[in-house]
C-alpha cells in the first residue's frame, strides 16, 4: 500500500496528538512493555541481572566513563556496605568476596560505591561526592563513590547509568544433571517469574543464583542467602506447576498462592531458584521405562548413569552435583527422600509425620505424605527443619544431649560378612555405639510380631497384614484428590479426552479402582495398628527431654549397589510387601538418612572402577527429628558420618564423569 505523503503527515500528527499523556493513556502504552532482565557475560562466566533495582545512587555523569557498559546504558559495579571500611581495606575486603560468593568477581569492582561512615571520605567539604582514581582491585583502576542509599547491600550490581537504579546479579549455571522443571526469580510482590536467560547446554536448564554477599543471617531470618530448589508439587504463587505432567502443566494456571510450607522457608529467607523434578504424581518410578512425559535426572555419583530414585529426583541430583545449591525440598511418602539421598549418598530426613501444613501441595497420601529436605551439610538441616516445620520442630543443636544407649539393628549384615558395604555398615554400628556409650541389639520385626501380635492384627504374619497396606493407601487417598479431578477438568477443556498418564500411576490407580471402598478404612486400621505396636515395642519416647527417644533405630539404607538407568526391568508395578523403608512411613517416626562411605565397584557402564554410596538410615521416637539432626551433626564432627562433596565421588568429590575433560582439537 503507498499513502500519500500528505495522508502520512497527517496520520503521524494525529498519532502525536493521541499520545499526549493523559494518565490512563500512559498506563495503557506502558503497561505491557515487562522487562525480564538482562544477560550478560563477564570473562567467560555468565550472569542475569533482575529487573527488579535493589535502590538508586546518584553518579556523577562523568565519572564511570571509563567502566565498560552493556548496551551502553548498564555498567557492573560494586557496593560495599560494611560500615567503618578504609579504603585500604578494600582490597582485602573484595578477596573476601570472591572467596565466599561464587557471583562476585574482581571485574564488578572497577566502579565502588561506598556506604556508611567510610564513605565520608567520599565526599568534598560541600557534601558532594567526588571520584577517588587509585590502586583499587588486582592493581585495576578503581571509582570510588559515595552510595547514599545505605539499605543497599554489598555485593556486585548491574547500573543502569540514566537512571542510577542498582540491579542484583545471579550467576548463571547449566543444569547439565536435568535436575529441575523450571528456573524462578522472585518478584516484589511474593510471586515468581521465569528466569529469562540461557546459557549453553544440551537440552539443559539455565539456572542463576544471587549473591551471597546480598544476605546477611539474623534470628528472624536464619536461612537468609540459602539457595533453595522446589520439589514440583509445591505450588508456588504465579508459577504453573506439572506435578511430572506435561497435560497437567498445560491445563491449569498458575497458583495463586505458595504452599505454606514453603511460605515458612521463604519468610526465613530462602532463595528460591527453581522447580525441581518429581516422578510423576510423585510415584515411585524408575529412569529407563517409566519416565515418559520428563526425562529422569542424572545421578552424578559413580559413572553418571545410575537411577537417582525417586520422587524427589531432582532434589537428590542437583544436591549431589551442584556446590551452587544449597539444599532442596522434596516429600517422602514411601521414600521418596530416602531413595535419592541413598543413591546419591546425601542427608535427609523422612520427618515426623504432621508436623507442618501441606496445603497447595499436590498429595499422594495425606495419611503418609511427609514434607523433608536433602542436603549436604545437616547443620543446615537443623536450621531449615526449624524454620519449616515451626514450633513442631525441637532442634537440639545447642542444647545438652543425652544420646539413647540402646541400638537396635534391622537387617544389618552379619559382623562377619567381608563385603565391602557390610564392613563399612559395621564400622558405622560399632562407631555409634562407642559415641552415644551404649550397646546394640539386632532385632527381628517378623518374629517380634509373630511372638506376640498386638491385639486386632487377627495374627496375621507381619507381611501378610502390611503386604497391601501402602498400595491401598496411595491409590484410595489420591485417586479422589488428583487423579478424578484431573481427568473431570482435562475432559471439560479437550472434549471429553483422557490425559496422558505415565504407566505407574496408571497401574497404581487401576489397582486402587479394583478395590472396593471399604479397603481404605482397612488399610488405615492396619497402618495405625503397626504404629501402636512397633512404636511401643521398638521406639517409645524418653521420659528425659534431653533424651527424647529410648532407642535409635537403625537400617541399611543403600549399599552401593549398581542400579543403571538403562536396565529394563519387568514394567511398572503396585508396591506391595513390607520392609525395613515402610517402617516410619506407617510408624511416623522420624527416618534420617546418614551417608557413611561409598564402595568401588567394577561400573557396566564404565567398564572401570568407579564408586557408589553407602548410607544407612536412623530412626527414633516419633517427635525426637531433633535428636536425630543433632546426631547427624556430632557424627559428622567425629568422622563416624561424611558430609558428602558434590561430584562423582561422596568422598571425595571429583569432575562428574560426564562433565570431564574435553576433547582436544574440537
Ligand atoms: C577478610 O576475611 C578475613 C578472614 O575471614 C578477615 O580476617 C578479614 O578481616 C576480612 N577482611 C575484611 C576487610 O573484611
Ligand atoms: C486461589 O484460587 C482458588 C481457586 O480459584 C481460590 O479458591 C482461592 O481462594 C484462591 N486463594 C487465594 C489466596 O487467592
Ligand atoms: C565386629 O567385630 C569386631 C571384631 O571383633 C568388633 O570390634 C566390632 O565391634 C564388631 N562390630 C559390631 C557392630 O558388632
Ligand atoms: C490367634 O492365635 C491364638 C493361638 O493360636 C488363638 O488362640 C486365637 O484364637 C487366634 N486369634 C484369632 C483372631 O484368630
Ligand atoms: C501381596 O498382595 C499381592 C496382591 O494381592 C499378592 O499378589 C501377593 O502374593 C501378596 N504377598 C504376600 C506376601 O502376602
Ligand atoms: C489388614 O489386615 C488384615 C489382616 O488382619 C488383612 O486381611 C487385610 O488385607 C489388611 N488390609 C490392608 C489394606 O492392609
């Protein structure tokens, strides 16, 4: 089409005069332009800066000329708000950083705002700051300049110089284990954004991470700075959650609000930095066959391609590959914690069941579902269980303690027993022993139960009574609460289609429709029957607070075994049967997974040696997750418990094998 140039003359007059700024006309031209950061590398490592300022500073217009700038307009810097600094200290001081902040590098430090007292010297004798040129960082040239927003935290920036606002910095890392679903910021107002950058990657996430020089930890926020990754059935308000499925993620919108679990951990100053990966619906499911709609992350240890178990899939990889995550949440119904922190050799805590809302939490079993972390460092377990499970939580970290004397073993291989995993079992045992000054018992729950059944289990066999206890439960509870809601408004929105289902929940949720109803009753019956007994019988709590339980508890929890992710093994299944992992799922006790060493083993995947996680877990009486994280803490101090490195290697740590050198010459 060709107008005239007088018809454009006139169209562009009108257009200007429509644009004159009456207020609801601005609003409605700068409303939909979002900006969702920015991204930018600096010596080959790359960042993202927020959009969101952390505060603005007055800089003199000429005074950053010589700081290189994106787009001509964003300059990185650095404030330093230390209170009383000298100048002089200031090299030292940005040592400091580096050392203790992965985001923070000497290139941010080419233009210095000063806050506090210090940055009086910034200033001419009219209050008007003015530029320091000297031997700043590494021998670079410096600005100097005085920051008069005094709330704005030390750490590196993005300037925007036209405006003078200050933007927080992330570091960017590929998630090369595809641990999570999803990369998040934080905005303003509580809700989450997508992560808007991209680094390279195969068919990876790009995760970014604060600054650490950003928080400072205090009372009221004891995780503040913690980098944290989502189990993707927490809801967390204006993020779309998939619960593991993709037709669930497409059909419903984002939360409205954040699970208040979660809520806890934030308010305490948790940094979220993405959705992690669930089995779907959080069934148990195995990585070769059953992941159809995601792909199961990669377990780091060993050589790379063991199964990381599941639910809490991602939690347990990205917590074993990745130094720049700190912790994560995940949920255990039937050990859902438990199985990655074995597999990976990590810490966790299957909780106390109860001990803190699930609200805006996609369920499996209400009556089982507990919500628990995987970690490196049980220190920060003890701090994050205090924040998230409030005052149901006792933490025993700095109080007296006085351990249990009394050790009973589940299935632990004979003392004699030369395998590798079974003598550092047995190390483990006589260790503990030693430490809490007691004595240990192996016991039998089968033969304890057949000797004396507790009234009401009609005296069924031990296996006989819980053989089909979880499966009705996980299938009766969530077939009502996800399953039937799910396929009602999926069919409501796609003409009366079905969803896609991976096949263990199908199987599972087929077993439950099998049923009749009354099962659900029978098998909650059974379950409480269990519990009254075995936590009588096996794990009654102490009558002394610094005590707390009368006995620990103790079970292999991996043994190092080989469980590669290309072994296809006989399809999807119900899980009937009982053993030693359902113990606390029906009793309610607390089950904390302790790594304690790791076996070499000829790798099929490999063919080398490679090494895989011992671990074992330890139970006590219900309420005492305490006493257990205390242990974990001691243990830990005295060598008896490792606090595992990130990499191939528990132990040791080490380049995860798939992550190793590059090919020369490419
Ligand atoms: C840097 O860290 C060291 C060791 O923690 C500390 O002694 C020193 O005071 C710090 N320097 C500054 C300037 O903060
Ligand atoms: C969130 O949305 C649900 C469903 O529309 C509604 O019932 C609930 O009240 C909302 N909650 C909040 C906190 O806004
Ligand atoms: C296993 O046997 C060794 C050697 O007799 C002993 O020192 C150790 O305490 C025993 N360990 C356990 C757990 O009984
Ligand atoms: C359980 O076994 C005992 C001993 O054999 C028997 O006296 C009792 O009647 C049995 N109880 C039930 C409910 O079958
Ligand atoms: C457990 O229940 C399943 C399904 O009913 C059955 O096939 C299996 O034989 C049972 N096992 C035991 C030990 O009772
Ligand atoms: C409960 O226990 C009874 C035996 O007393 C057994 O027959 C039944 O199958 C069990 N049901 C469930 C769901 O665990």
């Amino acid at each position: 089409m060709v107008a005239s140039f007088r018809s454009l003359g006139l169209s562009a007059l009108s257009l200007v005069a429509s644009l004159s700024p009456s207020a609801a006309q601005l609003s409605t031209f700068t409303t939909p332009l979002t900006p969702n950061g920015l991204s930018f590398s600096i010596n080959g490592v790359y960042y993202y800066s927020s959009p969101f300022a952390s505060g603005k500073v007055a800089v003199p217009a000429t005074s950053l000329l010589a700081v290189p700038s994106i787009f001509g307009c964003f300059k990185p810097v650095a404030v330093v708000n230390k209170g009383y600094i000298t100048k002089a200290e200031i090299p030292n001081l940005l040592s400091n950083f580096t050392a203790i902040d992965d985001v923070f590098q000497p290139a941010f430090a080419q233009a210095i705002f000063l806050a506090g007292p210090g940055a009086g010297t910034c200033k001419d004798k009219n209050g008007l700051p003015y530029e320091v040129k000297g031997k700043g960082y590494e021998g670079s040239p410096c600005t100097y300049i005085a920051l008069e927003d005094s709330e704005i935290p030390s750490g590196p920036y993005v300037l925007e110089v036209s405006s003078g606002s200050l933007y927080p910095v992330y570091r960017l890392y590929e998630d090369y284990a595809a641990s999570f679903m999803a990369s998040l910021i934080p905005n303003p107002d509580g809700t989450f954004q997508t992560m808007s950058a991209q680094i390279p990657g195969a068919a990876s996430l790009t995760i970014g991470v604060p600054s650490r020089l950003y928080f400072t930890k205090t009372a009221k926020k004891p995780l503040a700075g913690v980098r944290l990754g989502v189990k993707d059935i927490y809801r967390l308000a204006g993020v779309k959650g998939s619960n593991g499925n993709r037709a669930w993620y497409n059909l419903y919108p984002a939360a409205n609000y954040t699970a208040p679990a979660i809520q806890n951990l934030i308010d305490a100053g948790a940094q979220i930095v993405g959705l992690q990966k669930t089995s779907q619906f959080a069934n148990g499911e195995s990585a070769t066959q059953d992941w159809v709609d995601f792909h199961s992350p990669f377990n780091p240890r060993g050589d790379g391609y063991q199964d990381p178990s599941s639910s809490s899939s991602g939690a347990g990889a990205s917590i074993a590959a990745y130094e720049w995550l700190d912790i994560a949440i995940g949920s255990d119904t039937g050990g859902s914690l438990r199985g990655p922190a074995g597999s990976q050799g990590l810490h966790s805590n299957r909780p106390s069941h109860g001990l803190v809302s699930l609200d805006n939490v996609m369920p499996l079993s209400p009556t089982l579902d507990t919500p628990g972390f995987l970690v490196r460092d049980p220190k920060l377990l003890d701090v994050a269980s205090a924040a998230l499970y409030g005052k149901n939580y006792k933490s025993m970290a700095d109080v007296a303690v006085k351990y249990p004397k009394n050790i009973r073993t589940i299935g632990f291989p004979a003392n004699t027993s030369t395998s590798a995993s079974s003598v550092i079992l047995n190390k483990f045992l006589s260790d503990l022993t030693a430490f809490v000054g007691g004595a240990s018992e192996a016991v039998t729950l089968a033969s304890a139960w057949a000797a004396a059944p507790p009234a009401g289990a009609q005296n069924a066999t031990l296996s006989a009574f819980l053989n089909t206890t979880y499966a009705v439960l996980i299938t009766k509870e969530q077939i009502p609460l996800v399953r039937e809601p799910f396929y009602r408004d999926y069919a409501a929105a796609n003409d009366g289609r079905r969803p896609f289902v991976n096949p263990v929940p199908l199987k599972r949720w087929a077993y439950g429709d099998s049923l009749p109803s009354t099962e659900l009753a029978s098998a909650q019956q059974n379950k409480t029957i269990f519990m009254d007994w075995f936590n009588k019988e096996f794990a009654p709590p102490a009558l002394d607070d610094a005590q707390c339980s009368e006995t620990l508890i103790l079970y292999p929890q991996w043994t190092g075994d080989q469980n590669p992710r290309n072994w296809y093994s006989s399809g999807p299944g119900v899980p009937f049967g009982f053993s030693s992992s359902r113990i606390s799922v029906f009793a309610e006790v607390p089950d904390h997974v302790f790594p304690i060493g790791q076996v070499t083993a000829k790798s099929a995947i490999s063919d080398h040696d490679e090494v895989f996680p011992v671990t074992v877990s330890v139970m006590a009486a219900k309420g005492c997750d305490g006493l257990l994280t205390r242990l974990a803490i001691d243990l830990v101090e005295k060598g008896i418990v490792l606090q595992p490195k990130t990499g191939t290697s528990s132990v040791d740590g080490g380049k995860i094998l798939m992550r190793r050198a590059e090919m020369m010459g490419f």
